[in-house]
C-alpha cells in the first residue's frame, strides 16, 4: 500500500518503537469506489440465502468476532 502511495508511516515521537500509519488522499478517494465493491461482494455471497439465513449468519459472525478480539 506504501508503494502504491496509499498510505504514509512515520515514526511516533513518544515511542520509537510504534509506526503510526495514515491514509493518503489517494486512498480516501478510493473508498467510495471500494466500498460500492464490498457492497456488491456481500450481496453476491449473500445471494442465495433467505433473509432469516442471513440474519442468522451476521449473528454468528458477530459472535464469533466478540469472543476472539
């Protein structure tokens, strides 16, 4: 992403150690474009189960995330 000029580094005064990573503009300007994409996938994964089904599936996910973060 450094090389494609979507993000900066830079050292964090207080702790040399932490590299404090930012997006680029260019990034920020392609997010719109990506987030229409991630849209579009989920709706393709999401195609052939019902509404319940994927209730369901977010509700696991969702448990899944809390209990390993």
């Amino acid at each position: 992403m450094s090389k494609k000029d979507l993000i900066t580094r830079q050292t964090d005064n207080e702790n040399r150690r932490t590299v404090l990573i930012n997006s680029t503009n260019k990034a920020k300007d392609l997010w719109p474009t990506l987030e229409k994409k991630a849209y579009q996938l989920n709706n393709n994964y999401f195609a052939n189960l019902t509404n319940e089904e994927t209730v369901v599936f977010k509700k696991i996910l969702l448990k899944i995330n809390e209990t390993t973060f």
